[in-house]
C-alpha cells in the first residue's frame, strides 16, 4: 500500500513539476522570442556591416587576404555582441558569466600560445593600412630589397633584382627600419670621382655641371652640387649629386651609369685625366752592382 502511495506521489510531482516548467515558458516566451529577434538582427547588421567595410577597404587595402580577415573579425565581434545581448533578454545571468569567463580564459590560452603569429597578424592588419608600405612598392629592409608582390596576414613578400622571392614577417617590417624607393618620385644620385693631380679644377668643376646638367634637367629647388671631398694617393677625388626620376634600385643603377658615362666623355674632349691608381716606390739606397777590384779580393 505503501509503494502505491509513493508511486502515486512520485508521478504527481512530477506532473508538478512539468506544470511549473510549462507556466515559466510560458511566462518567458516573450522574452525569448524577443532575444531571438535581437540575435537575427544582430546577425543581419553583421552581414550588411561586413559589405559596407568591404567596400571602404578596397580604396586603401589592395591585398584580398587583409580585407576578408578584417571583414570576418567584424562578423564575429557584432555577432558575439548579439549573442551576449539575447542571453540577458533571457534572464541567464549565470550562463552569461560562464561563457564570459570561459571566453576570458580561452583567450588567454590562444593568446600566449599563438603570441609569434598574432604579432605577425596584427602587424599585417597595421601594414596594410599604411601608405608608407603598398603592393608594388620597392623596398630595402636589412639585407634584402625587392619590390613587394604581396602582404598578407602572416608575411610581405618581395621579389628580388634577381627574380627571387624573400619572405619577411610581418612584425620583421613593423619593428626594423625599411627603405621605400616608391614612395618619391625623384631621388638625389651621388657619384663619386676623381681627376689628376695637374687637372684645372675649376674647369672640371664647371663642365661636370654643365654635362649633368644638360643630361639630367633639375627643376626648382634643385641643382647638380659639385664638391671636392679628399686629396687620394693618385687623384683628387670629388663627389657628384643631382636629382632625377627614380622609383626603384634600377632607376638609381641606369642614372648613375648614363652619368659616367657623360663624364667620362666631356672629360676627354677636355684633356681631363682621370688616373690609374698608381704606387710609387722609392729606394734611398743605392745598389753597388760593381764587381770588386782584385786588391780587394785579396
């Protein structure tokens, strides 16, 4: 008689039980369809917010790469958002905590685990929004130069004079100094020279000039400098400057072999010497290559 009671108890609270669970969603279906609505919204904000950061990325990022990851970073972020949103229209206090301190921890973990490559990540984000770094570009950094075919999330890629390409990480380029030869359109080439010792070196001064000049028109607040610079063992040596269009090494390369070449051919048709290195060798002390007389001998 007993156990019937206890049976009969038993399925009577759990008919309670369901009852009140039926009543609290009832009472809650307001709220969690509203939370729902809230989660779609955020969802599509996310998908039109995403389209409209596409298309201001592609007036300043040219790499397809960054813009996809920055556009996906931004889902994530608005939809993440959504989502913590819906779970207080619930009234899920708790849950919410969990989830914050679990994404809190979960983070930290990725964080330190993956530091090298999300260094190397936000410092692509950073370089792709740089002016002073952009795809087709020649650059210097450390011991390579190259113009950059590429920057994406983890490296810039650079191809070399020689048709090579170099990797370099990204964080590589943002910490180090890096030369961009794209970035002006004209540059200042130096050559350096040096004439005889018996040259006029007034008249070398005046037709070095002139010939650069002729050769590499200079335009306001520009003008091909002429300075001697050191007596050397066989020459009195100078250094030449002027300014011309150049983008990239090459550019520098052809300036300076067409002004050479210049200068070597004005300084023949002026009797301008410019000397071999040459030693001279003194012997202060003469050689007596006679033979010895025969007194001597004895």
């Amino acid at each position: 008689m007993s156990e019937k009671f206890d049976i009969q108890n038993s399925v009577e609270g759990i008919w309670e039980k369901l009852g009140e669970w039926l009543d609290s969603m009832i009472l809650g279906l307001p709220n969690f369809i509203l939370a729902v609505l809230v989660f779609i919204i955020f969802v599509l904000a996310a998908k039109y917010l995403g389209k409209l950061l596409d298309k201001l990325l592609r007036f300043r990022v040219k790499q397809a790469s960054i813009r996809e990851i920055t556009i996906k970073i931004l889902k994530v972020v608005v939809i993440a958002i959504g989502f913590f949103v819906a779970l207080g229209l619930l009234n899920l206090n708790t849950i919410l905590t969990s989830v914050l301190a679990g994404a809190g921890v979960v983070g930290l973990a990725v964080g330190l685990a993956l530091q090298g490559t999300l260094n190397n990540t936000f410092s692509g984000i950073l370089l792709s929004f740089l002016p002073e770094l952009q795809i087709g570009d020649w650059i210097e950094n450390s011991d390579y130069a190259g113009r950059v075919v590429e920057i994406n999330l983890r490296s810039i890629v650079i191809r070399e004079a020689d048709n090579n390409y170099v990797v370099i990480p990204n964080s590589q380029v943002i910490d180090a100094p890096f030369k961009n030869f794209s970035r002006t359109s004209r540059s200042r080439i130096m050559v350096n020279c040096g004439v005889a010792y018996n040259s006029n070196l007034e008249l070398v001064r005046e037709i070095t000039i002139q010939a650069l000049s002729e050769l590499f028109p200079q335009r306001a607040n520009e003008e091909v400098e002429f300075m001697y610079n050191e007596f050397g063992d066989s020459s009195i040596n100078f250094v030449v400057r002027f300014w011309t269009e150049a983008t990239n090494n090459r550019d520098i390369l052809f300036a300076r072999s067409s002004a050479i070449i210049a200068i070597k051919k004005v300084y023949d048709q002026h009797d301008v010497n410019i000397p071999f290195p040459i030693r001279t060798l003194e012997f202060n002390n003469k050689l007596n290559i006679q033979k010895p007389s025969s007194e001597e001998e004895a």
